[in-house]
C-alpha cells in the first residue's frame, strides 16, 4: 500500500480511521444476500488483462479551457466544477452511459411515461447521448439539454437542441413547461440538492416526472477483500472530504429519495442496483457490468479526484498521479470483491399542485 502522499495537507482528517464502511451518516439503501464470487479457476493470473491507456487525447478546439494535470477542464468563469471535460473523459461519459442502460435493462429510464412527452430537459448532459437516444425514442419530442462544458455535437436531430448553461443559476424556461426532466451523476455538481430538485419541481408539468440515476462514490464488499487500509479506502476519504470541503457532496444517492419527497414529489420509486468493480462475480450480468465499470474506473479515479486532490487538499500534481496509479493497480486484483450501490429514483408531480 502506497502511503499517504507526503504533501498532503495535515487538515485532512485521519480519523475516524479508515473503513470499508460508508461515508458519513451513509448506509446501505438495502442488504441484499451477497454476491457470489467466480472463482477464476481457469485463469491463474491475479489481475484481470488491462488494455487501457492513460493517454489524453486534446481538442483543438479554439474555445477557452483551462489546462492542469495533464487534463483539460472548464474556464473559470463556468464555475467550481472540478470534472475535466476532453475527449478521454467524454468516452468515459459515453462508456458511463452504456453501464447505465445495462442497469436498467436497456430503458433509458424507469419512470412510467405512458403517452408521448413534449418538451425534455436532460441537466448537465454532457456528451449528450442521453438526450440524443431519447430523442429518437420521441421524435414528436422537443429534447433539451444543458450543460457549462461546450463539448455536445453540433449536427443533431431537428427535434434536439443543446444550451450552454449552469443549471445551478436561475432557470429561464417556463413555469410547468417540461413533461420529463433527467438527471444523471450530478453528484459532485450542486451546491443545494434541496433547493435545486425545487427548481425541477417548479418546472416540471403537472403530471409529469422527474427521475435520477446516482451512484454511491463509497465501494463495499461483502467478504472483507476491501481493506481499510488500501489505497482505494485512502481515495474514498480523500474525495469525500475534499467534495465536501467545496460545498458539493459526493455521497448523495441515497439522499435522493427523501429529497424528492420534500421537493413535492409523489409516487416516488426508487430502485438500487449492484455494480461491481470488475468482473469477479459469478452472475453473467454482474459479471458483464463489472467488465464495463473496470474501465470506466481506470479512468474515473483521475477524473473525480485530480483536481480536488491539487486544488482543494493541496497535493502536488505528482503525489496526485502516484497515488491514483496505485489505487488503478488495485482495482485491477481479482481478489478485490468491490462494488457501489446505485439508484435509479422517480417521482411524479401533483396534478394539483400549490405554491
């Protein structure tokens, strides 16, 4: 195990001391029987075949960026948003996008739309591929998707339009105007969850919905292979701390349902999922989903943690790479039986509704 980087700052806290036990006030939304674990009989190699690359691919584009870690990020002037946002995190967006739909069984969301929707708005869209699917699944729809980073397609469907905007500022669409608003991992993005899922409710139609899909940034195992003093326990802290130190928690699915509930939402669903880290388990699906999230994570570790590490706990660049190598060698070890909860959560709102 790596020890802690030498330049990080003595304010990050060493106790409680480190856990495989959720972040905070954090528990398991529910404790399902535990995963069975492949045992890998046929293979004797310990760390599962990585054929992924740290290479950074830069755009060329002539649009103000800022430039750090070796990685591109939003200007100053988009806000504290601490997410790189160049082509190697744009695949890890589309990758993340295919994981969801696997969760989910194919959909691209749960709620129970029965009829045609008119007007969709998708926050913080990103590569817009959500946007871009569930406009081909409405075509008689008008999809909407915002977003601070300018990093959208600019050859859509008619029926698609993308909007540079920061969806914590004030919203100026029409009261009641959308049929179906999405979210999907903002967590890390919003300062005031409570006041924000307000914001949807005041713009979602009487009638129509609002779904979430987050993910705990907190892994667990149910047989002890996450140790509490690996490197990637030591990153769960450090994120964790460094996240709520500017004002915008990481740990927030399992928040999620309560907060819709007081935002006026009702009917409210929320479904949970297991995501395996890599491909250890025995069911087929885990097992396929593990594959996907095994890459994802090689490059989620930079992208989460890179600049709450320098510009946040005050790391140097370099103590920052190190660590994150060793906390991607470590996810790669069959013996680690790693995974997060996930929550796809809807709700509907009143057809009577009183401001």
């Amino acid at each position: 195990m790596l020890p802690a980087p030498r330049e990080a700052p003595a304010e990050v806290p060493s106790e409680p001391a480190l856990s495989a036990s959720p972040a905070d006030d954090e528990t398991p939304i529910n404790t399902p029987a535990p995963i069975a674990v492949d045992n890998f009989s046929d293979d004797t190699n310990s760390e599962f075949d990585d054929d992924l690359s740290d290479l950074t691919s830069l755009s060329s584009t002539v649009l103000e960026f800022e430039y750090e870690n070796g990685r591109r990020y939003c200007s100053a002037h988009s806000g504290n948003y601490m997410m790189p946002n160049d082509e190697e995190e744009q695949d890890r967006m589309d990758l993340t996008h295919h994981i969801w739909l696997m969760l989910l069984g194919g959909e691209l969301y749960n709620a129970p739309i029965t009829s045609s929707p008119q007007n969709i708005l998708d926050l913080g869209t990103g590569t817009g591929i959500w946007a871009l699917d569930i406009a081909e699944k409405f075509p008689s729809a008008r999809v909407t998707g915002n977003d601070i980073s300018p990093i959208q397609p600019s050859w859509v469907a008619p029926n698609v339009e993308f909007i540079l905007e920061d969806f914590e500022t004030e919203w100026q669409y029409k009261l009641n105007h959308f049929d179906f608003i999405h979210a999907r991992c903002l967590a890390g993005c919003v300062t005031d969850w409570p006041s924000f899922l307000k914001q949807i409710f005041n713009h979602v139609k009487p009638g129509g919905y609002f779904e979430s899909h987050e993910s705990a940034v907190w892994a667990r195992s149910d047989d002890g292979s996450l140790a509490p003093g690996s490197a990637l326990m030591e990153w769960q802290q450090a994120v964790n701390f460094a996240g709520e130190k500017t004002g915008r928690e990481l740990n927030i699915y399992h928040k999620m349902k309560d907060w819709m509930i007081a935002a006026g939402f009702e009917d409210v669903t929320l479904s949970v999922y297991a995501l395996p880290f890599s491909p250890w388990p025995r069911d087929p699906h885990l097992k396929a989903l593990g594959k996907y999230q095994a890459v994802q994570l090689q490059q989620a570790i930079d992208s989460y943690s890179l600049r709450l590490y320098t510009q946040v706990l005050g790391w140097s660049p370099d103590a920052a790479q190190i660590h994150n190598a060793v906390v991607k060698r470590e996810l790669r070890d069959k013996r680690l039986h790693a995974y997060v909860q996930t929550v796809a959560v809807y709700g509907r709102k009143p057809l009577r509704t009183y401001y």
